[in-house]
C-alpha cells in the first residue's frame, strides 16, 4: 500500500508536465494548481483502495476535466417535458417574458429601486408592489421576504417570541428539502403546540388550548400532500372568530399564492389569498412561484399595524427581498391586474392549455419521430399546489426497442445536448408531455430529438 502512495505523483511534477505549461494562458497557474492539490489529495486519501497507480497522464485529464467544468456555468436552462408544472427540481414557476426582461434590465444597470423620481428623496423597495398586492387581495399592507420560510420564521420571531403558537397536528408539515414548520418556529423563539389529531381537528381542541402564554392561532394550507377518508378540519372563518374573542392574532400560511379560481380550470378549488384577507385573517403568508407564477419570494400581507411592526425587527433587513425579484413580481401582479394572467403567465397557460390542443402538438411531434407513439396521460401541477389534482394529456411515447433503452434515452436527452430536454420514464418508456413545453421550445426539441433518434 505504501508503494502505491508513494508512487502518486508530486504536484510539482504534476504542473511542469507540458500538458498544463502549454495551457498557462488559457487555465491560470493559481487554478491549476488548486485542481492539481485536490486531485492528487483524493488520490492519496484513497490509495488503500487503489488497484493501480494513477499516471501523471490520468491526473493531468483529471485535472483540465474539472477546470472545465467549473469554467463551465452548471446551472442552466432546461426543457420541462415532464408534466409536471410546478417542477421544485426545475426551478418550479417560470417566468414571463415581460416579468423575465424587466428582471434582467434591473440587474443590468441602476434602478429606482429604493429613490422617489418625483422628488428625489429616497422611499422603500416595497412601494413598486404594494399597491398591486392591495388591489389584486383587499389586503392592507404587505411586506416581501425572500421566500415562504423566511415569513414564516419572521412573523412568529416578531409576534410571538417566547409565545405559544397553537396549530393542528395535521398541519404541522414538513415543507420540503426536510424542514418541517415545527422546528423553524422552534427556531424563532416562539413554542409551537399541537392540537387535535392527525384527521381531526374542531375549533373546541383551539379552545381548550389557549392559555395565558398564547397569542396566535395559525392555520397551515396542506398544499402538498392531502388527507383522506375520515377527516375533519376548521374553517378558517371560526378560527377568525376565535381569535377575536380571545385577542389573539390569526395567521394563514396559505403556501401556493393563489389569485384566481382554480375549479374554473377543471381542478379542485385552492384557497386564494383574497379569500383568506376577507375571511378575517390578521396575516397571509405565502410563495409567489408558486401558483402566483413569479419569482421566488415569500409575501406577509394583511393588517398595517403589525406589518408595521414587522417591518422594523432587524430580520427584516436580513430576509429582505432582492431587486430583481421586487421587480419581476411586480411585473407579474400587472398580468393580474390586466386580466391577462392565462396569455402571459407560463403556469396559467400551460393549466388553461385544452386538452385538444396538447393533441395536436402531439399528433405533430408523432408524426416527426420514428418510432413513436401517442398515449393517453395526466400533466400534475406539483410544487406544493393542488395535492392529487391531475389534467389530462397526451404524451408522446418511445418504446425500448425501437431506439435505447427508456433511461438511455433520458440521459442522452439530459447530457449530450446544449438545452436538456427532461422527460420522464413509466412503464419502460420515455415519455414527452407537450403540455410544460414552451411554444418557444417546440422547434428545439423536435430538432434534438429527430437528431438523437438519427443515431441509432
């Protein structure tokens, strides 16, 4: 084992071989040299494991590998052939292309992002969106926050800290990449108790909990996941109640930012942000790329006075939302208030989309590719939004043996191409869903997967 360590080559040698000297230009001494200590460093950790020794040859590839890839931006565009809408591992709402443009024009040069150009004194950053959330929710104020959580976490910092905190044990949720609600409002200083039972839970469980130590109720919109069967829960009007009688605030984590009627499309109703303002609410929390269809950021709406109060806790400044955000949402809240949102809002075209239209994308696509065929399907809307709800669809099919294999063919589609087409794989086929595919992508696609079959 020792020869094998020892006989690793020295970084010295490693960057006077005249591979990595002919390259100085290009790959700077100082990045090759960070590469050329790492490799050699995981060699060296490993040698126990090691059934061969590394040539300098195999560690200099190794190491021109890794400064391209890392000169070579990872994050990138992709195409949503999944069906899937709301896709979180995609990025979830994309965006407008009013919204998208304005955001990368704020980005791109100065902006009056925080400066009045009437008088020339300075105002604040949520002056550009107030208004539209007003108008669009009923809503007396509003303050925007980086994303969900950050809402979250601020309001029970700000209205509760050293507080109870009551919600339904069936709504204290895991929220995705493993946090759960509990422990962020842990985190804040504030205690969260539990009440009633997984499937049920009464305003009287409310009741009996409230104690002197108690100053919000809040109610959490199961958006991602749903309960079946034998199920009770509160309505968020005597919730409302409640906490008036007992000069508590009430709060409504509504999730996915919902602005319209959603049954209109076919789907089950999700609770919109206007509904909970009316229905009493002190705040509204939730995302906004989401079923909103903006960029992402968390929004905390409702009364001035404790918008007010939140607004000057120094976690405020902390999670305050960006420029470009500030001005892709107000762009997208315009859509709103145009009545324009199913035209220009990506999510709203594609869950309006009918489905004799996603067909006769189909119908073209089978008639492009070989080996192809047309199948009955579902698009989901994802993201935490309307657990369960499907729309129906058409799918273009490859089967096994025409072509590759289902999962060849995805990591083809995935790696070998400049714009990745992501697709799905069921029941040993790879599958397109035109539904989550942009009108602007269609071209793209059928050339790249015309090119890709042409290989076999």
């Amino acid at each position: 084992m020792k020869s094998i360590y020892r006989s690793i080559p020295s970084i010295d040698k490693v960057l006077n071989h005249p591979k990595l000297l002919s390259m100085k230009k290009e790959h700077p001494r100082n990045l090759q040299l960070y590469f050329a200590r790492k490799t050699i460093q995981s060699y060296r950790q490993a040698h126990s494991e090691l059934t061969s020794i590394p040539t300098i040859e195999n560690i200099v590839d190794e190491i021109l590998n890794n400064i391209d890839k890392l000169k070579t931006s990872s994050l990138k565009s992709v195409i949503n052939a999944t069906g899937v809408i709301l896709h979180t591992n995609l990025g979830r709402a994309p965006l407008s292309d009013t919204a998208s443009h304005i955001m990368c024009q704020i980005n791109s040069n100065y902006s009056n992002l925080e400066y009045d150009l009437n008088t020339g004194k300075r105002l604040t950053r949520l002056s550009h969106v107030e208004e539209l959330f007003q108008f669009l929710t009923g809503a007396e104020s509003v303050l925007i926050v980086n994303n969900n959580a950050s809402a979250i976490f601020l309001v029970a910092s700000v209205l509760s800290k050293q507080k109870e905190i009551l919600i339904s044990k069936g709504e204290s949720v895991e929220i995705g990449g493993g946090f759960r609600i509990s422990d962020i409002i842990n985190e804040s200083g504030a205690k969260l108790i539990e009440v009633g039972t997984t499937n049920k839970t009464y305003i009287e469980d409310y009741q009996k909990a409230i104690t002197s130590e108690c100053n919000v109720l809040l109610k959490v919109h199961t958006s991602n996941f749903k309960i079946i069967g034998f199920t009770e829960s509160t309505e968020i009007e005597e919730m409302a109640r409640l906490s008036r009688e007992n000069n508590l605030y009430m709060i409504h984590d509504l999730g996915s930012g919902c602005l319209v009627d959603s049954s209109k499309y076919g789907l089950n109703h999700e609770p919109t942000v206007q509904e909970s303002i009316q229905a009493g609410m002190d705040l509204v929390l939730f995302s906004t790329d989401k079923l909103l269809g903006g960029p992402q950021a968390g929004v905390i709406l409702g009364k001035k006075e404790l918008i007010d109060q939140i607004k000057i806790h120094p976690l405020a400044r902390a999670l305050r939302s960006d420029k470009a955000s500030i001005a892709g949402l107000s762009a997208t809240l315009m859509h709103y208030v145009n009545q324009e949102f199913e035209k220009e809002i990506p999510i709203w075209r594609m869950i309006s989309r009918t489905t004799e239209d996603v067909l006769t994308t189909a119908q073209k696509w089978n008639s492009m590719f070989s080996g192809s065929e047309i199948i009955a399907g579902e698009s989901t809307i994802g993201g935490g939004s309307l657990p369960g709800e499907t729309i129906p669809s058409w799918l273009i099919g490859f089967k096994e043996d025409i072509h590759f294999s289902s999962y060849e063919m995805a990591k083809i589609l995935r790696n070998e191409i400049p714009i990745p087409i992501i697709g799905k794989v069921q029941q040993d086929k790879f599958l397109l869903d035109p539904r989550t595919v942009l009108m602007e992508e269609e071209k793209y696609l059928e050339n790249a997967i015309i090119k890709t079959l042409s290989k076999n």
